[in-house]
C-alpha cells in the first residue's frame, strides 16, 4: 500500500499488544469482526492507552453505526465497498493533523544525519530512513534539547498529550529503541537514558 509500512492483525483481543510492539500512525478497523468483540469495542479499549486515529470500515449500513464511529473521536467512517483511493485520501486527511505542531519544516544537522522533521525522514549518506509520526515527534524534541535531558513525563505529554502510564513508557521505549538503531551508523550520536533525569540525544562535537 503505497510507502505505507502495514502490520496486519486478525486477532482483535491482540490489538493492544501489537499497538504496544509498533506505535502505527493510523488504524484501519474492521467493524465486523469474527471475533469475541466488534471493532467498535476493540476501539473502545485502544483510546484507554490510545489516541491514534482510527478509520472504521463496514459493510453495514445503519446510522448507529456511522454514530458510533465517530463518538469514539479521532476516526473517520468508510463504508464497503470502498475504492482504494478514497481510504488512502482519509489516511492522508487524519494524517496530516497528526502531531504537526511539533514536526517543524526545518532540517536537524545530527552528526553525520540529516533530520527532516517535516518529511519525516532520516538521511544518512544516500540511505533514506522513514520515520513514522511517533518517531519523528519524539526525534524533534530530542534535537530541540539535543546535549540537554527531557524528562519522560514531558516527552509523553508533548506526543501524546497525557500523562505517563505504563503503556506510554513502554510506547516510548519502543520508540527510543527504534531511533537508537536507525542512528547507530554515527558513533558520534547517542541516545542517552538515566531513570531520575530524562531522555537526552548526545551529539559528540
């Protein structure tokens, strides 16, 4: 699908654990589900932790339905059948309103990396890195207090907009995680962590 990276879940009581594995930008959740909850509940349980946007498909046509899609917030409604293109313009549409506050149209010099923060994209050398959108909120702010420690707390407010749970720490030590490999290339930059301080992006001058 596109350039999109796609992790597919049959098994709608995992959703949350997956979630918990890889941070996606957008969800697209079936309503109708062979299984022991309907998508709209599944969403119900991914907005206790969640607030990624979720688009609903179904191929009933009640207005509770189209209702209750929307009540969930942060979600968008298709009905099957439905032309690819149209799901892809939604999942730009919600995209777009993403975390943009914090992704300036500015170019972060990081060692030998260049940060795009409004491409999302991570250059080193010829080598193209996309970044998702929780990747390059949490890259953004590093760089803006790069040599300097945010606090965990504040990082998880910034991106997320809530206060600290257990699943938003482990969401952003998935994330510091993932950032430490894509800028292992650069023995100059590290991801440092200390438990009473913060998170803080060295860069070795």
């Amino acid at each position: 699908m596109q350039d999109y990276e796609v992790h597919y879940q049959t098994n709608g009581t995992k959703v949350t654990d997956e979630l918990q594995r890889f941070q996606p930008d957008i969800i697209l959740l079936d309503v109708v589900l062979n299984d022991r909850l309907d998508g709209f509940e599944i969403a119900q349980c991914i907005r206790k932790e969640y607030n990624t946007p979720i688009i609903f498909t179904t191929s009933r046509d009640g207005n509770e339905d189209f209702k209750a899609g929307f009540q969930i917030g942060n979600s968008d409604y298709v009905r099957k059948p439905y032309r690819i293109m149209e799901v892809l313009l939604r999942i730009d549409s919600l995209l777009s309103k993403q975390v943009s506050e914090i992704k300036p149209d500015i170019t972060f010099q990081i060692g030998n990396y260049s940060f795009l923060a409004k491409e999302q994209t991570l250059m080193f050398e010829c080598e193209k890195i996309h970044l998702n959108n929780y990747e390059t909120a949490v890259l953004t702010l590093l760089c803006k207090h790069r040599n300097a420690y945010i606090t965990r707390e504040e990082l998880i407010k910034q991106v997320w907009g809530e206060t600290q749970t257990g699943l938003k720490a482990a969401s952003l030590n998935n994330i510091l995680s993932r950032l430490k490999k894509h800028l292992d290339k650069d023995k100059q930059l590290q991801i440092a962590s200390v438990i009473k301080l913060g998170v803080k992006l060295e860069v070795k001058e």
